[in-house]
C-alpha cells in the first residue's frame, strides 16, 4: 500500500463561490481507511508560487500525487501535473475529476508526464492502483482507469458506482483548510446521495455518477451537517441534484434536524418537478432558507430538445410553492442552448423577469459546451458550432459556441448586459450608503463582499505570511489589527485602509486570524487552517 498521498485542488474563482473540496475529502478518506498518510494541498485558498509544488513535495515525500480538475481548471491542473513530474519524476502521477474523465486520449496526450487517470468515482479504483502503483502490468485489470500502454492509449472497463454509499468512509475534512472557508464567508457542502436518471444534453452528471440514485442513510446526513455547524459555518449546501425527489428520504432528514434541536442555515437544489409546498415547508422548519432550481430556458422546445423534462409551467408553480412555505427560490438559466433564436432568448429573459414579480432571484450562464456531455461530444447533432477548445475559456461566462441563428457577439452582449446591470445595481447601493440612504441589508450585503475579496487577495498574496511581527507589548487587540493593516496594505493598492482594516477585525472576530504572542514581545498573526469542534 502507498504512505504517503499528496493531492491537489487548483485554483478556481472566488466569483464562482467555491467550497471546501469534498471530493478530494472523500478520497481522502478511502485512503485513511486503508492505512495511508494524505496530504491535501488546496490553492482554492492557499497561495500558489512558481515554487509552492515542489516545496510540499520536498516537506511531504508522497509516493504519488493525485490532482482533480473541471473543465475550466484543466490548464492549471495539468501545469501542477508538470511541476510534480519535474520535483520527483518517480512519483505517481494522477488526475480525476469530470475533465479527466472524458477527455483520457487528449489529455495523456497533452500531458506525458501524467501516468494514470481515475475516471468516474474514484475511491476504489484509487485504493486499487495504489496498491499496484509499482505493477503497472496490471492496470489493466483494474476497472475506471485509463493509461498508456504500448503506445496507444487503455481505458479499462467503468467501473461499477458504489452499492452503499454508507460503506464509504467519512469524508476527511480534516485535512482541508476549512477555517480559510470560513473566515471568507464560503458554504460547505454535503452530498445526500450520487447518481442521476436524467440526460440532460447539457449536463456530465448522470455519467459521472451512474443512473442509479443510492442515497445514504438520513442519520449520518445529519451527523456530518452537525459536525459541520458545530464548526461554525453559517451556510451548509446539500449539494445534489435530486434532494427532493425522494421525498420520504428530504422529510428524514429534516425530521431528524428537527428532533436534535439543530439551528442551522441550509440551502438545496431541487428539480422543479419534485418539489411540493408540504415538503418545502418541512424544510424551511429544519432550517432551509433558499431552494435552487435549473430552469434553463423559456422555451419549451428547448427545453424538450436538451431533455430536461420539466415545463415552464411546472417551474412557474414550483416558485408559487416556495413562496407558499416561506423559502427563497432561486434559478439558473442557460443562453445559447440548441435551437435558440433571437426570439427564445427574448422569451427566457421576460420568463425570469415574470417568476421574479413572484419571488424568484436568477441568473444566467451560457452554454458550455462541457466534454462528457451529449452537447459537447456531439454538437453537430445539436446543430452547435462549438468556438474553443482552450479549457479555460469554459467558465460558462463568455460564449464559446453558437446556435445556426444567435451568434457569439449577441450572447457576449448579453452577458456584458447582465454584469453591467449587476456593477450598476452595487454602484447604487455604495452611492445611497455614501448618503446614508441604503437598508441594512443592502449595506452588510457591500461589506460581507468587500471582506470575502479582501481576505482571499489577502491570503492568495501571502501578505499575512510575510509581514514582519510588530512590538506585542502592552498593545490593545485594536492597536494590533491597526498595524497588521499599515503591514499589509501595500499588497492591496485597491483597497482603503478603512476597508482592509475591516476586514481583518471580521476574521479575527470570526477566529480566522489569530495572534501568536513570541517571547521576543512581538506579535505575529496567522490564519486558522484546520478546525476541530472546540473551535
């Protein structure tokens, strides 16, 4: 069996609301359980330099590094790949995740210092390799790999999703940076069940995960949501897709959250079609605040033609329903889907405009065109021109396909429209506060997002780390934060020094940033990392 186990998160967008990486958790945890030691090096919130890969290498001596990747991160994931070979060639090098998956032959081919890909769920086919990382012979008996294997390339057969998702060993969030999480306001998130019996043409989930939908037990949900509220964090999502669509399972677990006296801020996703006032009402008593739905589109042919299987006027009245039990309805639509025309995006664009009369909050993306999807490896059958193949062009924020009648310079308009309309909406909100003019909510709305910025530039840059420790003795908790502020404002030019200084006393008041009181007299700060309960 492998000891040592170092695995890797790329960097991904703070605009893009990231949380705690739970699956690189879970795999954590699978290889705990069978005996190994894993380092998780996570550079969603950790800074990254041209030497931060090697570095850890060099501090962990891993016997193989796994690294995980969506679409939009592939580039940065296969650099850190390279950076890895180049620190240890004899390490084992890995990749996973949806991108990995989907795309074997033309990212080994990208890639040579990469050995393996894990495809799919990956716990047991990790533990499996693992234990044969010096056999490469074998590899060809394990299923959900894909290699290189002379000269061309071997995928070995998918393997089967896990039967009992309960078997599966705790995901070991221990070993994430969770308290940088927290201190920026980030959710955490907790999976309720896998698999998926939707095809959505759009969408890699039902082959990522396997059609079957196996859900784990209500009790061990709540556990994990406990432990989680327990550490502090105010936004707990329940991050699958079909949370309600087993209505006995979604009423388990709220009974349960409800029984053990848990006050917790929680959030789901939900199809539109599985929802009813009843059963959002018993959320909304466990502590759901907002239920997120992916509407896609206005148009009902469109919908029908990306097999999304709902109507508008089930996501009409699944809004009505949500108003009716009290929670937040959110939706996502999609710009640029197969058939759209100039006069479908009018009729999505006045549908959310319509459902937000009733309470809905919405935004939209536009297609991507992701690898693993119908639409992505077959856009001829959907009539798509498909513009870029350069990864990190999928961020869903910029068009990187066109239907036979939207081109690309309408949908970029469209999303500039929407960015703009959000700068102006922010910009009006600074104004009135500037003349005492906002609402409460829309003033701690500007400052909890001027914090999260400033805190993740301030621990991206490292500028926490480097500042030098300041004369301790006899200064106040206010005098100390007054000169972390002067010490660290140089690295943020954007920024007032009112504002940074605002944002530190917010992570210290959350215990993100403490002290350490050295026994010259001086005082240097730290971020929190790791957390345990008691924290």
């Amino acid at each position: 069996m492998i000891n040592h186990v170092l695995l890797i998160n790329p960097a991904y967008p703070l605009s893009e609301t990231p949380s705690p990486p739970l699956g690189l958790a879970y795999l954590a945890g699978a290889l705990e359980a069978a005996g190994a030691t894993v380092d998780i090096l996570d550079l969603v919130v950790m800074p990254k330099t041209a030497d931060t890969i090697a570095e850890a290498i060099d501090a962990f001596q891993p016997d193989a590094v796994g690294v995980t990747a969506v679409t939009m991160t592939a580039e940065s994931a296969f650099d850190i790949i390279r950076e890895v070979k180049q620190a240890a060639p004899d390490v084992l090098t890995m990749m996973g995740g949806p991108h990995a998956t989907f795309t074997t032959a033309e990212t080994l081919a990208a890639v040579p210092e990469l050995d393996v890909i894990v495809r799919g769920e990956g716990e047991q086919t990790l533990l499996d390799l693992l234990a044969e990382r010096r056999r490469p012979g074998r590899w060809a008996t394990i299923p959900g790999l894909a290699f290189r294997n002379g000269g061309g390339i071997q995928e070995t057969a998918w393997r089967k999703p896990v039967d009992d998702l309960d078997n599966l060993p705790a995901p070991a969030r221990h070993g994430l940076p969770l308290g940088r999480y927290r201190t920026l306001g980030m959710p955490v998130s907790v999976t309720t069940s896998r698999g998926c019996p939707f095809q959505c043409a759009f969408c890699v989930g039902r082959r990522m995960v396997g059609a079957r939908v196996r859900y784990r037990q209500p009790l061990r949900v709540v556990d994990e949501i406990e432990t989680l509220a327990a550490l502090g964090f105010r936004q707990i999502n329940l991050a699958d897709d079909l949370f309600t669509a087993n209505p006995r399972h979604c009423r388990a677990i709220c009974d349960d959250i409800i029984r053990r006296g848990l006050h917790i801020r929680w959030s789901s996703f939900a199809r539109v079609d599985t929802v009813s006032v009843d059963l959002l009402t018993r959320m909304r008593e466990a502590g759901c605040h907002a239920v997120s739905f992916g509407m896609e589109s206005g148009n009902q042919d469109i919908l029908k033609r990306v097999r999304k299987k709902i109507t508008l006027k089930q996501a009409e009245t699944a809004v009505t329903m949500c108003r009716q039990a009290g929670l937040e309805a959110h939706a996502s639509f999609i710009l640029g889907l197969p058939g759209e025309t100039p006069e479908t995006l009018d009729q999505t664009m006045a549908f959310a405009r319509r459902l937000r009369d009733q309470g809905l909050s919405y935004g939209f993306h536009l297609l991507a065109p992701f690898p693993g999807t119908a639409i992505g490896d077959h856009p001829e059958d959907f009539d798509l021109r498909v513009l870029s193949r350069h990864w990190p062009d999928y961020h869903a924020n910029r068009a990187i396909c066109e239907t036979r009648n939207v081109d690309r310079g309408r949908l970029d308009a469209m999303a500039v429209e929407w960015e703009t309309r959000l700068k102006d909406y922010l910009d009006d909100i600074g104004r009135r506060m500037l003349t005492g003019d906002a609402r409460e909510e829309e003033i701690q709305q500007i400052r909890n997002m001027e914090r999260t910025v400033i805190l993740h530039e301030l621990m991206m840059t490292g500028a926490l780390e480097t500042a030098a420790p300041v004369n301790g003795n006899g200064a106040s908790p206010a005098a100390a934060i007054e000169s972390l502020t002067r010490q660290v404002s140089a690295c943020l030019p954007d920024w007032s020094d009112d504002k940074i200084h605002d944002a530190l006393n917010h992570a210290r008041d959350r215990n993100g940033l403490r002290p350490t009181h050295r026994t010259d007299g001086h005082t240097s700060w730290h971020w929190v990392d790791y957390l345990s309960e008691a924290q």
